[in-house]
C-alpha cells in the first residue's frame, strides 16, 4: 500500500479497536531505498511527570500502565520507480489494559474537518448535532460520539480560529495591538484611543485620568452618512452588559430617508459625564466638521446635551427620550405617600400631560397639576421634584413641543443594542471587550450593504410597513364615518377606541415626487398631502388611517407607474457604495481551491457505483497527502539572551472602575380610556380633587 492508504487504514484500525498507535522516535533509515518506523500502543509504558504540580492529574488518571503492550506496528517503506510503498506487520493484542473508547483522543482528521466547519461559521451546538445524528455514518468515528464544547474550544485554540479582531488571549493588549493595526491603514476608523494606566495623548491638558479607558471608532461610510443625514436627527445613548469591566458602549446614530436608524459613531469609555462626551464630540468634529442638527435626543442626563452644545453648537430642538422620562418620573413616586392609589394616580396624569398635544392645554393643565401636588402632603414631596426638574423645561418632554419632528424615544438606539446583544452577540453575556469591537465592525460592514440593497432593491423599510399597516386599517372605516365641513375646512373623524374624541383632518397639499417622502402608492398621497391631529401623525410622523380614508373616498385614484422612476443619485451612491466596498476586500490566493472544495462537497452527494468510489477515494487521499505534505512548517527564530534572573513585567489588564449601587424599578400601568378622560376632567375643573384620594380610614357604617 501507499502511504495515504497506510494513514487511512490507520486511522480506521484505531477507531475500531479504542486504541492509538503513537512513534516515540524519529524514522529509521536502512538505506536510501529503505526505512523504518515503530508505532507502539500510546498505554505502554510509564508516566513522565513534567511541570511543578500546578495542574491536577486527569480525573481517570494516566493512561500510562506501567508496563507495555505488546501491540505494535512495524512499518517499512521502500522506494520504488519515485513511489513509495509500505508493508506493515501488526500484532494486534493488546495486554495489560482494556480498550476503553475515553482513553483516546480526538483524531487529526476529525480536528481538521471540525475546524474546517467552525471556520466557515458553523456553530458549537450545530456541530454536535450533526455528529449525534441518528443519521450521521460514524460507524469508523465512534470517538466523535464524545465530542463535547470543550474540545471544540480546543479545536479553535489549535486551528487559530477567532473573530478578527482577536489579536492576543489578554485582552488589554489585544485590543491595543488591533488599534494600532488600525491606526496604520490609510483609512483609520479609530479616532482616538487611551488605554487604562496610560497618559490621554492630549498634552499637558490631562482631560482623562490615569485608570480611565476611551475608545473612539468612526469609519468613513459613516462619516458620510453623518455628513449627509445628521443636519435632521441626532440620537445618542449608551449600553452596558458589552463586556465584563463596566466599559460602556456610547452609540451615536442618525435617521436616513428610509426612516433606519444609522449608527455613525461609538465610544467605549468607563467615564458617563460630559468630559468624556465632549472628547468624543470634538474628535468627531475633527473628521466631519461641525454638525447643525435640527433635533438632538437623548436620555434625562444633561451632560449628553452639554457637551454637544459646547462642542457644535446649540440645537433648534432639544428633546428627551420620552420612556427615560417616564422612567425616572417611576421610580421618584416614592416621594408619594399614601398608598398605592395615589401613586398610580399621580403616574397616569403625568402620562396624560406629557401626550398633550395642544400647547395651551398642555399649559393649563400643567399648572393645575401642580397645583394639587402642592396642596396635598402626601404628594407634595414629588411636586417640589417635579416642579425643580421638569415643570421648568417642557420643551424637553411634552409631545406638543415635538410635533412633526418624526422621533420621540430612542427607540432607534434600543433596537440597535438590542441588535447589537442578540444578533451580533448571540444573546450571551460577552466579558472580553476586542469581542464587542469585532461585532461593532461587522455592523460597520452591514451597514454598507444594508443601505445598498434600500437603494438597489427598494426594500420595503419599517415606516412603509406602517404606512401599509395604516392604509389595511383604515378600510374598516366607513364613508358615513366621515364628516365633510363646510367651506373646504376639512374633515372629521370620531376615534374608534375613544368616541368622546375627535381628529380633525386637512388637506394640506398635492402629493410630491421626492424620492425619499413617505407615500402610500395606493392613495398616492405622500406624507404632505393631508394634516391630521391624532399621535400617529403629529408625533410618529406616519400617514395615519384617518388621512388613508379621506384620501381613499375623496381623492382620485391614479395608477401607481409614476413612482417607477430611476433616481441619478441614487445610481450615483450604488456605485459609491460598490467601489468602496471593492477597496475592502481581501485577495484570497487559495479561493479557486476553496471553490472547488465546496464543489466537491456538493456533488459528493450523489450516488456512486463501489468502482467509481474507490478511485475517488484514492484521489482524494493523493490530494489530502499533497496538500499535507507542502504545508510549510513553522519555523521558530532564536531570540536574544535573556536573563533569567529578571522579573516578568506584569502584564496590562483592563478592569472595572464603577461603584456597585441598587435601584428600584417599580412599575405603574398606562391608563386606560376611561381614566385618561376622567384625569383631562379633572385637570378642566378647578373644583376638582381627583389628586386627593383618602388613604386612611376614615368612614363609618352602620
């Protein structure tokens, strides 16, 4: 036989016997047509220890006997007309030991094709499942029956499979050894980094302290889309749980013509205050210049907004997100005492003010609430907090000051994280932080494609779902339903989940041929075609059902062709989009290679006579042999003379420098219809008490 059929006959008498046959020294030569190999079994023998004991012996202790087995082979290859064969004599019993199925390891062949899955993304319990099916031969691979996740761990460490920024198994200085790869590329995406016990970089200023961590990541397609969209919308907030040193994860993102969330900067920092987002400005200030954004949204910390406005320059609209106000309005009720009634009281008025989507009402109904707050002891206390930090700034809060600004939670934020922990993450709690970086990067490269396939395919977004979903619900609405005013004033419409309310529509104009506009093709109206009053239009910025059933009786149907049109722009940023990505890839020399092996595998599905097989068979051993055989091996370089007696330089380590606290979250229901319109009641009548709620007892009954 030859020496691929030899290794393969191997490695079959191994699996089939719970045995390994193992060289203990190096091939013998005869002669130059002739040499010599002996393989004994790996129990003979006893057990060498190495080390200074800090490892535990294995669990079955060593698979030494402390004698030997007589099972052996002798292996002899002869060189023949440039060919070599090989004869083998085996004693096939084995002494002292029985054949036990743990005692052997994982074979090199199945490592390789293991790795070979894992490199191509396959998951850990993917390929547990593939070998533990009932249908998978692995009659001659009985030792795979025992795979389990740790020596698939085992496997990528061997292979070297990791995420691509992985650079080292400390991961301070993996992290430090990716930036300063990416600080050497033409086109950096690190605008500044600063690693814990080091100096910031920034002169004699010392802005950051010595254990502080700052990582600035922006690439050049998102400074472009900054540049492009960030003049609109601004949405900033950060997320933790992104590794296990209480590193936070700060995103900054804005809003494209398809109405999708765009991140166009990251920030890892252990800092939360407006140094550290002022840094993070300023940097991004140097790349793309200053940013005049119409909105700004962020959470109720006034240091996002700080630093923003010192850094670019003050916004028309300053806004909070509305679920962090609500939140931080939850957990300060317990400034309310007198039961829980008067808590969920207080939280569904708060709820009501804030959906006020009339200014004068909003201002009336405000001082009034007040107002009972403050005349009230067992609620006084909130209305003193809530009169310091809320009362004050309306304009932040109150959807009547955000009316047609198209945002009101930082939703686009919450779904990227959430994207970001699931997707990308897999859902699992992530320690090392180059692990985060890496997904960050992936997003990066999505992003790219994402915005690619809206330009060439015209995908569907989330905002023309809506505006679907609006146009199927309004189809339930009845002509009769509908009032017509007089003097072309409009229409109006009684709410079906609340018949005390009315919206109130108008036609505002004809319908436009922007590209990016939000239209419905079957009405063929767009976003500006017609006003109406209710929240869906004011403050999502959606063509809501009511405007969808105006249009539908009143307005002339016309065939939706005119929206087929071919945009230069667009065409123009397809290209963009194309070369940047040519310019990112990588020359892969051995991809007609992979290629074919992927061939190979596909066909290898069909169904061959036993003749065809074995020559296959025998072609893929000469093939496997000849790819082994011209892997160079690697070759260690002597370094210089080091002395021994020095001490090891402790290495850097990343580490969390946050103060562990509790907080409460407690949680009230929104009010239903019926409450909404008592509390509005309420906040109308000046003779009302609907804050006053007795907590005590204080009836009697007879």
């Amino acid at each position: 036989m030859r020496i691929p059929e030899f290794e393969s006959w191997k490695l079959n008498e191994e699996q089939a016997t719970f045995s390994k046959f193992v060289a203990d020294r190096a091939m013998a030569r005869i002669n130059y047509l002739k040499s010599k190999q002996f393989y004994y079994c790996h129990r003979s023998y006893s057990y060498r220890k190495k080390g200074s004991d800090i490892r535990e012996i294995k669990s079955m202790g060593t698979n030494k006997i402390g004698g030997v087995c007589p099972s052996m082979l002798e292996v002899t290859i002869l060189k023949c007309d440039e060919t070599e064969k090989v004869h083998v004599k085996y004693w096939k019993t084995h002494c002292g030991h029985q054949q036990e199925i743990g005692r052997i390891g994982l074979d090199q062949e199945s490592k390789t094709k293991i790795a070979a899955k894992l490199k191509e993304g396959v998951t850990f319990q993917h390929v547990i499942d593939t070998i533990r099916d009932p249908a998978a031969d692995n009659e001659n691979y009985r030792r795979l029956l025992l795979l389990e996740r740790k020596d698939l761990h085992n496997v990528t460490r061997d292979f070297n499979i990791d995420y691509s920024t992985k650079r080292h198994k400390n991961d301070a200085i993996s992290v430090k050894l990716w930036v300063n790869e990416m600080k050497a590329l033409t086109e950096s995406p690190i605008l500044y980094f600063k690693g814990q016990d080091e100096d910031d970089g920034l002169g004699e200023q010392r802005i950051l302290k010595k254990e502080d961590f700052a990582l600035i990541i922006m690439t050049d397609f998102q400074g472009e889309q900054l540049k492009k969209f960030g003049l609109e919308k601004i949405c900033i907030d950060g997320t933790h749980g992104t590794n296990g040193y209480d590193i936070q994860l700060y995103t900054m993102m804005t809003v494209d013509e398809f109405g999708s969330g765009c991140p166009v900067a990251f920030c890892f920092s252990n800092r939360s205050d407006e140094v550290i987002f002022k840094l993070f400005f300023e940097k991004i200030k140097v790349k793309v210049g200053i940013i005049n954004a119409k909105v700004f949204m962020s959470d109720d910390a006034p240091a996002f907004y700080n630093a923003w406005s010192g850094v670019m320059g003050s916004v028309k609209h300053q806004l909070l997100c509305s679920w962090h106000v609500n939140k931080n309005w939850q957990e300060n009720l317990n400034k309310v005492s007198g039961g829980p009634e008067k808590k969920k009281l207080v939280s569904q008025t708060l709820r009501v003010l804030m959906h006020q989507t009339s200014v004068q009402d909003f201002q009336n109904h405000l001082s009034k609430f007040i107002e009972d707050l403050m005349s009230d002891d067992d609620t006084k206390a909130f209305g003193i907090y809530f009169e310091k930090y809320y009362a004050r700034r309306p304009k932040l809060w109150a959807y009547c000051f955000r009316l047609m600004l198209g945002i009101n939670t930082n939703m686009y934020l919450e779904s990227f994280h959430k994207i970001l922990k699931h997707i990308y993450l897999e859902g699992r709690k992530v320690k090392r932080l180059d692990k985060t970086i890496n997904a960050l990067m992936k997003i990066c490269r999505d992003s790219v494609y994402k915005r690619l396939i809206h330009l060439a395919k015209n995908v569907p977004t989330e905002k023309m779902q809506k505006v679907r979903q609006s146009h199927k619900a309004s189809e339930s609405i009845k002509l009769n339903q509908i009032q017509i005013l007089e003097d072309g004033a409009g229409y109006l419409m009684t709410s079906s989940s609340d018949p005390s309310r009315q919206y109130h529509i108008v036609k505002a104009g004809e319908t436009c041929e922007h590209a990016s506009c939000l239209k419905c093709r079957k009405c063929y109206i767009c976003i500006h075609s017609y006003h109406c009053d209710c929240l869906d239009y004011v403050i999502r910025v959606n063509i809501c059902k009511h405007i969808h059933a105006c249009a539908r009786e009143f307005n002339e149907v016309i065939d939706d062709c005119r929206y087929n049109i071919n945009h230069e722009a667009s065409v123009v940023e397809q290209q963009m989009l194309l070369e940047m990505n040519a310019s990112t890839i990588i020359v892969n020399k051995n991809r007609k290679i992979q290629s074919q092996a992927e061939l190979i595998l596909g066909l290898s599905q069909n169904n061959f006579d036993d003749q065809d097989r074995e020559k296959i068979e025998k072609k893929m051993l000469e093939v496997i042999a000849l790819m082994n055989s011209a892997t160079k091996k690697i070759i260690l370089k002597p370094v210089a003379n080091i002395n021994s007696q020095q001490k090891i330089v402790q290495q850097t380590r990343l580490y969390s420098t946050k103060k562990k606290r509790k907080c409460r979250d407690p949680s009230i229901l929104k009010p239903t219809i019926n409450e909404f319109n008592a509390i509005v009641s309420g906040l109308e009548n000046d003779n009302s008490e609907s804050i006053n709620i007795h907590s005590t007892f204080d009836h009697s009954y007879v």
